[in-house]
C-alpha cells in the first residue's frame, strides 16, 4: 500500500504558538497569576473533557454555543462527552463534587485551551485559551468591584491601559428580568417583519438574545428596544448603583450599555465586558459577570457567585500591537567547542558551570559544523559571551571568551576560573 506523502496540517481555526511569540504569552499568563495571588484567589486545575449535560444546564440549551459551536461525541462506551467551551460551568460542578463551597466562600482561578466550532477569523479561533476568575458565597457589589480593579491593574501592568474600556449593565434578578423579557417580547412581536430570521426564532427561545444581534437591519431596531434598567427591583437597582459608585470613588471608568446581554445565559444582575477599537470585530478582552442562580441550577444549595475570563489569544493580539513585550534572548553564553576531544572536555565545565550559576542560560552547540556556522548561531542566540573551547585552549587548558555584544578585544582566562569569569561578567 503507499501512503501519501502529502504534509498534514493544524485542524482549521486551531493554531500553533510559536516560540517567538511565546514570551508575551508568558507575560500575559505571569501577570495574571501574579495578581490574582496578590488578591487571595487560589488556582484550580480543572479537565478539557466534560459530560454534555453539564454545559447544556448551565449555558443554555438555546444559545450558539449550545446550539452550534460545542465539540461533542461519544466515547468508546456511548457516552456523550464535550471539550469544554468555557471554565464557569466546570468550576462550579467541581466545587460542588468536592464540598468547597460548603458554609465557605471561594476564590479561585484557572486557565487553559476552551474549544468552541465558530467561525475562524482573525480573533476568534475554535481552541483559545482563557484564564478566569470565579468566585463563591459574596452577595454584595463589593467583589465584582474588586474584580474588575483587578483587572484594571492587570491591563495597567501589561501597559494596555488605554486601549481598553469597561462596558457595564446589569440583567437584574432572575424574575424581573422574566418581565423584562415579555416587554420584549411585545416590542419585537410588533416588528415582527422587520426582524432578520435569527431574531424570529429568538423571539420564542431566548428574546433577551436579540439584544445582541449583529445583524445591520437590526440595530436601530435593538436601539430602540425597552431598556432593562427600566424593569429592575429596587434591590437589584441598589445593587448596580452601589457598584458604580464604588467604581466612581476608585476613579475606574466605565460606560453603562442597557443592551448588553452576553452569550451565555447563566447570568443574573452585573454584566460586564473590556472591550477594544484595535482588534476591528473582535473587540471583547474580558468578560464576565454575577450568576447567582448556577449552583443551584447544577445540584448546589443557592450561592452568590461572580466571575470573567480574558481571551489571552486577544490580549497578546493587542500587546503585539503596541510593541511592549520584546523577544528575550534564548542565551546568555554560547559555548562552542571547535574538536570532539573539546566535546568531552566542554561539556563537563559547562554542566558544572550550571551547579554554580543559578538561572544561566547557556547553550552549547552540539551541531558541530564549520566555526562559521557555529558562530553564526551563538549571534542568533542573542550570547553576551562566546566560550571557545578548540585545539589551543585544549593544550593550554584554557577558554577563549569573545563578546558579541560589545567592541571589546576577546580574552583568554584558565578552564578552572569559567564560573568566576562568569559570575563577574554577567
Ligand atoms: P465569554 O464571553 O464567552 O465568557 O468568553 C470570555 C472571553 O474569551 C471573551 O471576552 C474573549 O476574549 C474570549 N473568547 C471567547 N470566544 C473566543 C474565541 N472563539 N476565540 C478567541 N477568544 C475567545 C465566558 O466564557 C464566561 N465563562 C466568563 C465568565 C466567567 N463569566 C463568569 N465567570
């Protein structure tokens, strides 16, 4: 049988990271730990694979995510499984299983690749990476004012500041918002023929949905639509304004945008996303919100929740743009050894230069080659210092140490004194 030779490639809307890019992922991914530590919220490693049913209970049997964008199939014992889409509802299923919200409160956070079947483009990719937050047991506005400080600080630290901006809104209670949705109802029903068929089919499964139509017909419709915050309690009204006034007295801005909804329908009260103009339609960095009524909803006693995730993919997008992150050097010393005799010489003083020097980093070239090429890499490498080890230094016990970053005359020191040499020269 012959087989095709035919190179295979990454599955459509799923890519590779790249090391040159590496070094802003792990920017974003440090500062975000780092930060979160710095508030109290502990990590929580959660599975990429989960039941069905658990996403389908906790987003929503009728939102896109749902309805069209989840990676399901059966295992080997026909059971129905998915990669998870988002972090939330897994969460909340994990602490639940292992009693961690039982008469306690919870900080947590976690990270790593979600899988949704959307339509790729520049932004939106079928497996991204996300880290989130989610935290258990606060009721009050104090904590999604906190969260989103952190997060204020998080985009200030990666000196993204000011290519991003909070949008705000509140959904109210659970059972005001079902009030909301029948005014809704009404007004759309009364434009039935203006509506674009997505929103006809919304209109008996999830109206609130509309509101976040992208549809250009529909926009001066959805603008002109009731507004939620007409429809609130006076609870869920203290709430809002109690939250923007903690925001207000800690100078973080903020703009209230009535139509926002998001895609999932977990959410009760406080909505709210970072979004960006740099990314053209893919705007949102971070997004999140209260939900209040999920635990219950999967098996728990009730439990105030609020929670985000950022869309790291996003997040280096925007960093790349603004220049901020520079690719390190892989090498602080090359050692490059001209013979195979030097080989076994070289490679025992750099293995002991590693005991001495904590956190060096030096590259050996085991490639061999022409003295050329050999230094033709230890450029590329980004070295301060070469160490040559070849035919000379081998009789005479010696290093031959070349700066390559600086105009200085190379220098000849003793074998024994390299992690001298080194410690002072770096
Ligand atoms: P989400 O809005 O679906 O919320 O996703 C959060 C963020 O993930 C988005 O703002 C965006 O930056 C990023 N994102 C989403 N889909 C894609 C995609 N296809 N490609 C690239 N990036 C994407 C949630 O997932 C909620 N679980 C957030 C949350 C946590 N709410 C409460 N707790």
């Amino acid at each position: 049988m012959t087989q095709s030779k035919q190179a295979i490639t990454a599955i459509r809307g799923i890519k590779d990271i790249l090391p040159e890019e590496i070094s802003r992922w792990h920017f974003v991914e440090n500062t975000f730990k780092s930060i979160l530590t710095g508030y109290g919220y502990q990590e929580i490693r959660l599975p990429i694979l989960e039941k069905t049913a658990l996403f389908a209970r906790s987003i929503g049997e009728v939102t896109d995510i749902v309805e069209k964008e989840m990676y399901t199939f059966d295992d080997r014992n026909q059971e129905s499984l998915t990669l998870r889409p988002e972090g939330t509802a897994q969460c909340v299923r994990s602490v639940l299983e292992h009693g961690l919200i039982h008469n306690q409160s919870q900080k947590l956070w976690y990270s790593g690749p979600m899988f949704r079947y959307e339509r790729p483009q520049k932004g939106r990719y079928r497996q991204f990476y996300q880290a989130g937050v989610e935290s258990f047991g606060l009721a009050g506005p104090e904590i999604e004012a906190e969260q989103l400080l952190m997060m204020a600080r998080f985009f200030k630290l990666l000196g993204l500041e000011r290519c991003v901006s909070l949008q705000l809104n509140t959904l109210g209670s659970f059972s005001a918002r079902m009030g909301y949705q029948e005014a809704l109802v009404k007004y759309f029903t009364a434009r039935i023929d203006e509506l674009d068929e997505e929103s006809k089919r919304r209109l008996t499964s999830n109206p609130l949905r509309i509101l976040d139509s992208k549809h250009p017909q529909m926009q001066a419709l959805v603008k002109a639509a009731p507004s939620i915050l007409d429809y609130l309690t006076p609870e869920s009204l203290a709430h809002f304004e109690r939250l923007q006034k903690i925001l207000k007295v800690s100078h973080l801005s903020f703009s209230i945008e009535p139509r926002l909804v998001r895609g999932l329908d977990y959410y009760t009260e406080t909505v709210y996303e970072w979004v960006t103009q740099d990314l053209g339609a893919q705007g949102a960095v971070c997004a999140g919100g209260r939900y209040d009524i999920l635990v219950e909803q999967l098996g728990g006693k009730p439990t105030p929740a609020v929670g985000f995730a950022i869309g790291i993919e996003r997040i280096v997008a925007l960093l790349e743009l603004e220049g901020q992150v520079a690719t390190p050097s892989i090498a602080d010393v090359y050692c490059v050894f001209l013979t195979l005799d030097a080989v076994l010489i070289g490679l025992p003083l750099v293995e002991n230069a590693r005991n001495h020097i904590a956190n060096i980093k030096l590259v050996a070239d085991l490639a061999g080659g022409s003295v050329k090429s050999q230094f033709k890499r230890a450029d590329k490498s980004g070295a301060k210092l070469a160490v040559i080890l070849g035919e000379d230094e081998l009789k005479n016990e010696t290093l031959t140490i070349k700066y390559l970053r600086e105009d200085k005359p190379q220098v000849t020191i003793e074998q024994k004194s390299l992690v001298a040499f080194l410690l002072g020269h770096l």
